[in-house]
C-alpha cells in the first residue's frame, strides 16, 4: 500500500482543525501543557535562588513528575471506567486551585520550598492521568486521521516545552513567584470552562477498585506478546530516566555552569523542543518519514548524542544549537510513542496499556534526582554526560533484544526436504 502525499496529509490536518472537539482537547491540552512547563522551570529556579544546590532544583523538578510512575497505571483503568472527560476537567481544576494558594502565600511573602514541593506533587498527580484520557481522546476524535492527529498534538507539545519554560524564566525574573503562579491558574481554569462544552460519549463500567490490579496485570500480559509495544516500554524509561534528567539540572547548567540570566535559561530549556517542534511539524505534514520503530527509537538515541555534546560545550551558544538539533530526535520519538501504542494495541485495553506507558514516562524524576545526586558530586556537566552515555548504551540493548524476528518458514514434507 502507497504511503499518503504530503498534500493528502495536509488535507487531513485541515479536515482536522475544523473539529470543534478536536480543537478543543488540542488546544486545552497545549495551554495546559505550557503552564506545567512555566511552573517547573519556576520551582526550579526557586528552589536554586534559595538553595543554591542542583539537587534542592532536582527535587522539586522531580516532585511534579513522579506521580506518573506511582499512579499512571491506576489512572489508566480508572479511565476506562469513568468519564474521561472528567477526569481531564479535575485535572485542570486542581492545580489552578493549587496555584491559586501557592500564588497567594507567594504574595504574603509566605512561600517555602517545601510549599512549593507538595504543589507539585500534588499537581503531578492530577498530570498522571494526561497520557490515558486527554492524548487518547485526541486519536478517538481523530478517528482514521488518527496518525495527523497525534503528529500535531505531539508537536505542539514539544512548543509547550518551548514557550513555558521561556515565559517561566521570563515571568520569574519579572513578578516572581507570585506571578509565574497567578498566570497558571487563570490559564488552566480557563481551560477547564473550554473543556465544558467538548461532546465525549464513552462506553463506561462500573469503577470497581479491587478489580484495578487484575486489569493493570491483563494489560502487562499482552504487552509481553508485543515486542513492539515492550520497544517502547524500555525506549521510554531509558529516554525518561537517563535522557530527560537533564531538565532537572537546567538551571545549575545555565545560571554556575554559563553564568547566564534566568532569561537565558529559559532559551537553553526551550531549545530542544523547539527543534521537536520543527520536526513535528514535519512529520505531520508527511515531509519527515521513516519506518516508526527506527523513528521512535532512532530519535531518542539522537537526542542523547546531542546531550553529550551539550555537556562537552564550551559557549552556551554552542549547547543552545546542539540542544535544538535534538529536538529533532525527541519528535520522532514523541510522536511515534503514542502512535505505536494506538496503533498495536486493541482498543480495549488500549488505556491500560498508555496508563503503563506513563508509569514509564513516571521514571524521569527518578533519573532527575540521580543526575541531581551527580552533580553535586561532579558538576552539571559531568552528570548530564554520565546519564546520557549511561542512556545510549541501554537504547542499544533495548533495539537489539526486541529487534523483529523474520517470520518462521513453514515445515517442509520429508521428500521435499532432500530436493528430491
């Protein structure tokens, strides 16, 4: 079967973009997206101007993202039984309401570290549920444009990740912390009264708790039988983990490493995914294609030789380019992420499985507060350069061990065996 043209693709994204649904969980889910990102990069450089140690910013980077690996996969089975769209609208609400305290005590002149930490745990909670209900909504509304649909919201997250972390610098050198919260709030409540309207039908069950672990144990079942899917179990923890740890140390590279503003430094976040955004784009509109196995893992492969590069850089500016050359790396393996996992696996268990892919993604923190343990030993640097070699050398192993094994030929009848 011929691959669709690039104008087929387009069409496809038009046809797209004029869905109010559709437009509606993409765009909610971009601004929501940027305000997660402002406020991590916020927190961090919080936690650094008051600390002054990289493992204080790992912390509390680490605090927002790990709800993912302890409650990702229960958020996955809850949203095959409850309303998925209610479930998106909590987690919007909630952390306004936090930002709204937090916001509050920062004008006070009340705010701790710790204050900040709970928020972002508590808001990371909420976040765990993003992959199961709000990213799986976006391919159910997409329906046969499901591959455009992703490409997109993909790529606008890899510009969420460009502009927060922009406005989270910009905001935090301007109006402190006070501000970088108040902005969020107003944001995700916003959010939340636009996600009122969407239309969600959905075939629901009776949400019976007990029953969670059984359907989280039937979902691995399945995944073993996939190698494809167990690709991108592994690609993502290692890409997480020992890959994007280095978000956690963003602000000690930039503000002791390059002696650069907190401006800067939300330029040197933004670099990576504004080249995902780039490449994205790409993707979506059908110019960058590739076998989605090697696209997905070739990419996050790239991204950490581009880390290493980084690290070995000797000008900010220098690392600001390789950055964002990676980030062509991270949207190959972004996008193909979700679309492997709609794709192979069969729509009933199809939350579960994205619930697990996100108890992966809820790996990251741990490698921040690893990379945040190095630094403090040997500089920001030196740890982003043993996590991302660390990270190379098991995406090899992951390719290899799962490669796709060429079909067994069939059993021949003994006289033809012999060529008689």
């Amino acid at each position: 079967m011929d691959s669709p043209q690039p104008t087929e693709e387009r069409s496809a994204l038009r046809a797209l973009l004029r869905q109010p649904d559709f437009l509606r969980l993409w765009l909610v889910g971009a601004f929501a997206n940027a305000m997660r990102w402002l406020e991590m990069l916020a927190s961090g450089l919080f936690a650094f101007e008051i600390t002054g140690s990289a493992l204080a910013v790992a912390g509390v980077v680490a605090a927002r993202q790990l709800p993912q690996l302890f409650f990702g996969a229960f958020a996955g089975a809850v949203s095959e039984a409850v309303d998925r769209k209610l479930i998106v609208m909590l987690a919007l609400l909630v952390p306004a309401a936090i930002a709204t305290v937090l916001a509050t005590l920062a004008t006070t002149g009340h705010l701790e570290l710790w204050h900040v930490a709970l928020g972002n745990f508590v808001a990371g909670t909420m976040w765990s549920t993003e992959m199961s209900t709000r990213r799986r909504m976006v391919g159910e509304v997409a329906g046969l444009r499901i591959i455009q649909a992703i490409a997109l919201d993909s790529s606008t997250n890899a510009a969420t990740r460009m502009i927060g972390p922009l406005l989270g610098g910009i905001t935090f050198e301007w109006l402190g912390m006070k501000g970088a919260y108040t902005v969020t709030a107003l944001v995700q409540f916003a959010g939340a009264f636009a996600l009122a309207g969407l239309v969600h039908r959905q075939m629901t069950r009776r949400l019976a708790l007990a029953r969670i672990p059984a359907d989280i144990v039937e979902g691995l079942h399945f995944a073993r039988t996939k190698p494809v899917i167990l690709l991108v179990y592994g690609v993502t923890i290692v890409t997480n983990a020992f890959a994007f740890s280095y978000s956690g140390l963003v602000a000690p590279l930039g503000l002791a490493a390059f002696q650069v503003s907190p401006g800067l430094v939300g330029l040197l976040a933004a670099a990576e995914p504004t080249g995902a955004l780039l490449g994205g784009a790409l993707i979506a509109a059908g110019i960058m294609r590739m076998d989605r196995r090697l696209m997905f893992a070739g990419g996050a492969a790239m991204f950490m030789v581009m880390l290493l590069i980084a690290a070995l850089s000797p000008s900010y500016w220098l690392a600001l380019l390789v950055l964002f050359v990676g980030g062509f790396g991270t949207a190959g393996f972004g996008n193909m992420q979700t679309t492997l996992m709609l794709t192979e696996a069969p729509i009933e268990v199809r939350s579960r499985l994205m619930g697990i892919v996100t108890v992966c993604i809820g790996t990251g923190p741990l490698g921040v507060l690893a990379a945040g343990v190095l630094a403090r030993e040997m500089g920001p640097r030196g740890a982003i350069l043993v996590m991302a070699t660390l990270g190379l050398l098991a995406t090899l192993v992951l390719v290899l061990a799962l490669r796709p094994r060429p079909p067994r030929p069939p059993d021949l009848p003994p006289d033809l065996q012999t060529g008689a």
